[in-house]
C-alpha cells in the first residue's frame, strides 16, 4: 500500500471509484488521487479527452455502467447528476458502501487528505455565480508559474499547464467551489472569494436568493478561524450579502464603487485585452497587462490579486504571469478558423454570462457577431426564460441549438423551438437535431469575416470541430 494512502486508510479505503470520471470536476479529483498514490477507477458513458487523460496517469476506466465494476472494498463517488437508479449506485448501496458526493472528495482534499499535519495548506476557495473556474485556473496558473507549487482542483483546464488539479506541496490549494446544489457549505477556506452573487440554479434554490443568502451564510460561518472574505462591491447581489450578515468583516473589491479596498484604476482595453493598475487602500500595487478581452476579466484579475496580496505572495512575481494567462478551456476559446471564419467556444449559460461574453466581444469584433447558443437544463430556461432573451443583444444573428438536458425531463412548452420564435426584430434562426447534423445546417449560414461563438454548457462545444471538419471535407471534395 502506498504510504500517502495510509495516513488515511484507517478512516477511509483507499480505492475510489467515481460514477461518470469524464466529467470535468470528476476527474480533477480523480487525478488528484491517483498523484497522492491511491488506486483509482471509474466509469462513464463514452470515451473522452478526460477519461483518456485519467486512464494514462493509472486509473482503472470502463465504458458504459455496470454493476460488476463495484468491490466491497472502494469508496464510490458521484455527482448529483447521477440518479438513484444507475446500476453501479444500486450495487454500492447493496453492499453497503459509502457513497460520497465529489464535493465530499474535496473537502477532504482540502483539509488535507494524504498529506502529513505540518503539510497541511492554505486553502483559498473562489466561488460565485460567475467567474469561478476563471479566478481559480488563474490563482493557480500564476502560483505555477511563479514557482510557488501549488496543489489545485478547478473545473477547467488551465492552458499551458493542460490539466485542471494537481497534487503539490507548496503552501497553498486553490479550488473552485459550487454553490448550484449548496454544497459549498462543506468546506473550510482560510480565504473565501466570492466573485458574484445571482439566482442560477432554480431547481435547488427554490425560494430564489433568499436560499441563496442563507447557503452562503453558512459557508462564512464554516470558515476557519480568521478566514478572510473578499467579495465583488459592484455586485448587486454581493451588496445584499453584505447587507445581511453586517457582522462579517468583508473585503471588497470592484471597479464602479468607491469605497473598496482593491480598485483598477487607468484601465486601458487592448485589442484582445487590457492594462491597469490594482490599487490597495489608494496604494497602486502592482501593474498588470491582459491577453483575454473584456471587462469581467479585469474583475477576474483583482479577485485573484487580492486574494494572493492578502495571503502575502509577492505580487512582482506573479505579475508577468497574468499575461500570459490566455483563458480557461472553454472559455472565449478558439477552436476553429477557416476562410477568415473565426470560432470561439466558451461555457456562458446563464443570462449575465452570456451578455457578458458577447458583449466583451463586440468590444473587439468589427466584422458579423454569430452566437450559437445551446440552452443548459430545461428548468433553466423556463426559470430565466425573459433574462435569456435580453442576453443577445450585441450579436448581428443568433441560432438556436436544441437543450441539452443534463439528464432532467423536458418541460412541456419549453425548448429551444419555441424560444428562438420569441425574438423580434433579430436574425434567429433554430436548428434542430444532432451537433453533427446542426452543423451541416449552420455552415451555409456562416459568412467570411464572421466571428462565430458557440455558448453553452453542453455538447455545443463540439461544433466549432465539427464545422471545421466539414469545411475540410467540402475543400477536398469529399
């Protein structure tokens, strides 16, 4: 048995197996455990870039779900997308085992699972609406880089470094945290940043942010003695945070308001990003330079800055990494170019994200605006229904995929269809079917000189391969 796995064993098995591993989140922590040493497999519907990553570096994959892949003897692990019906979770239960939920991996991650009691790090947790997996792949691509070896698990893959977790030994584990099922209140930060705050998730928050709120009150509450909240004062809904629990000491952040602790200031936008200088308390810092565009990541950037200039990190050295920092996967990504057609993908499925990101990009986008926009869950759009129509406003045309589901029930009246004919005065078109086939269908509708962008959290990101696959395919004359 690997010595890492039994400073833990006692409490916990060491193998684990995770139920769906390609999820991105999923298998974040289950390469974390196999750099700690532990025996790890794992099942998923189909083969993909993550269950092939997480196979080479040792784990056990099986496509497809079956029974016969749980052992008396591992720990399981699922997502809350998992139903009680998968056979390999009614296997588990028969025999007893543990089920944990991922969120449940990485509180124990966090506090220090495998590692020895002085080894034990300083856990800064970014979380929010918006922003999370951007503010935490950037805390922990700047600490790489800046030689600071950090442990991390974030829900993207950080460029350059080209994984989303890693297990180290530096001071500091950067993670991103999920509000959408309220399990954020399991962890134990040292430095809480809360990007954002606004009604998401409708089918677990069903008293709209009043849940919200009271979710986040217990998250400050769990954590560690002396722990530090640095929160956006620009948010409306971080204003009401604010409001509701006044015997927090808040730091705060923003652009707009004046009275913050950290501002940018002499913003300058750049063709494909920007300059300015973070100031502390009415101190310039540090100076820093953007190669991603858009205003939400100037905020993006004072969130880490601050969290990092708190923990006392020397911001000289982190500096000249934000340059080079070029965005989360899937997030304003290129994917494609062909006959002076660029396509980006980003992972914008919520009304503010996706105005946010269009937006950003009519800034440096002169040329036709194209957004293929995939709704994200059924109860999402029925709940944010009118929000969605307003987040469209910068693009010259927009088509509509049909929902990707993630494993919910249709809603009678709510699909893409039927949203696409809300529109007035705007070049929509829907298109239904397959991504393979919406593909075919959007080609003939592309123009040189168009900056295509695919939104969405599901499928939708294989578009932007597959329209340059059948461009190739039309010039070789197959």
């Amino acid at each position: 048995m690997d010595s890492n796995c039994q400073q833990f064993t006692q409490k916990f098995p060491q193998k684990f197996h995770f139920i769906a591993i390609g999820g991105i989140g999923m298998s974040g922590l289950a390469k974390y455990l196999l750099e700690l040493g532990c025996q790890v497999s794992g099942s998923d519907i189909k083969e993909s870039k993550y269950t092939k990553k997480v196979e080479a570096l040792g784990a056990k994959v099986y496509i497809g779900h079956d029974a016969k892949y749980i052992e008396p003897d591992m720990v399981i692990v699922a997502s809350t997308a998992i139903r009680e019906d998968n056979p390999e979770k009614v296997r588990a239960r028969e025999l007893g085992l543990d089920v944990l939920h991922r969120s449940d991996v990485l509180k124990m991650i966090s506090e220090g699972l495998g590692k020895k009691e002085n080894e034990i790090q300083q856990f800064i947790g970014f979380s929010g609406t918006h922003g999370k997996t951007t503010t935490s792949g950037l805390c922990s691509y700047v600490l790489e880089k800046a030689g600071y070896d950090p442990s991390y698990c974030v829900g993207g893959i950080i460029p350059d470094l080209d994984t989303n977790a890693k297990s180290s030994c530096g001071k500091f584990f950067v993670a991103e945290l999920d509000e959408s099922d309220g399990t954020i209140v399991k962890y134990h930060t040292n430095v809480s940043v809360i990007n954002n705050l606004e009604v998401d998730h409708v089918d677990f928050y069903k008293n709209g942010f009043d849940d919200l709120l009271k979710t986040f009150r217990v998250h400050l509450d769990n954590m560690v003695e002396g722990g530090k909240v640095i929160v956006n004062k620009d948010c409306n809904g971080i204003k009401k945070l604010i409001a509701a629990n006044s015997d927090i000491n808040f730091l705060t952040f923003g652009i707009d308001s004046w009275d913050v602790d950290y501002t940018a200031k002499n913003i300058r936008f750049t063709e494909l990003g920007s300059e300015f200088d973070v100031y502390y308390k009415s101190t310039k810092i540090v100076s820093i330079k953007l190669s991603i565009p858009g205003k939400h990541n100037i905020y993006n950037t004072i969130a880490v800055i601050s969290a990092l200039h708190q923990e006392g990190v020397d911001l000289e050295k982190v500096r000249p990494h934000f340059e080079t920092f070029t965005g989360m996967g899937r997030r304003f990504q290129k994917v494609a170019e062909f006959d002076a057609i660029r396509i980006f993908d980003d992972y914008a499925h919520h009304p503010t994200e996706i105005k946010t990101t269009l937006d950003s990009a009519k800034l440096c986008e002169k040329n036709r605006l194209v957004a293929i926009f995939q709704p994200h869950r059924y109860t999402r759009l029925k709940g944010l229904w009118n929000d969605f129509l307003k987040s469209f406003d910068s693009v010259d045309k927009l088509i509509v995929v049909d929902v990707y589901s993630a494993s919910e029930d249709p809603i009678e009246g709510v699909n893409s269809k039927a949203f696409a004919q809300c529109f007035e005065n705007k070049d929509v078109t829907y298109v239904g079917g397959s991504m393979e086939n919406a593909a075919r269908k959007i080609l003939p509708l592309l123009k040189s000189g168009d900056m295509v962008i695919t939104l969405g959290a599901g499928d939708v990101t294989r578009i932007g391969g597959e329209l340059l696959k059948l461009h190739e395919d039309t010039t070789a004359g197959i």
